[in-house]
C-alpha cells in the first residue's frame, strides 16, 4: 500500500487539486498511523483551495481532524486556519 501513497503523493505535487488523490492518500495515512505526514499532506493542500471555490468544503474537514484531533498545531504545522 505504500508503493500506492507514494503514487498519489505525486499526483498531488502535479495536480494538487486531485481530491481522490488527497483523500486516498490520506485515509493511507490514517489507517498508518502517520500523525506527521498527516499533517504535512492536508498542510500542502490547503493553500490550493479558495474558500470561494468548490473542493474547498472538502479539505477544511480534513485539515480540522488533523489539527485538532492529533494536535498538529502544537507541533507547528498548522496553517492558522480559523473556523
């Protein structure tokens, strides 16, 4: 499954907009237990969406669950998003 993290995570720096990719990668992620790479995954997405735009709704959850759930912001790699 990794040989799989490590497509989509490329598929992300070309196309970093790839809501499959962002999700497929991510749900690796979480079933891996890479807190970290969480965390620096939905960190590089964020800054591609607008809040005007559609997709926007859809990495804003996952930003949030990382953040808050496994406390990225005390590790300092948090965005500053504010809800």
């Amino acid at each position: 499954m990794s040989a799989a993290a490590d497509i989509w995570e490329r598929i992300l720096v070309k196309y970093p907009r790839d809501s499959l990719a962002l999700h497929l990668v991510f749900t690796h992620y979480i079933h891996s237990g890479k807190s970290l790479e969480l965390c620096d995954l939905t960190n590089r997405a964020l800054p591609h969406y607008n809040p005007s735009e559609m997709g926007y709704g859809s990495v804003v959850p996952l930003v949030l669950f990382i953040c808050k759930i496994l406390s990225c912001n005390d590790a300092g790699l948090y965005w500053g998003l504010i809800v």
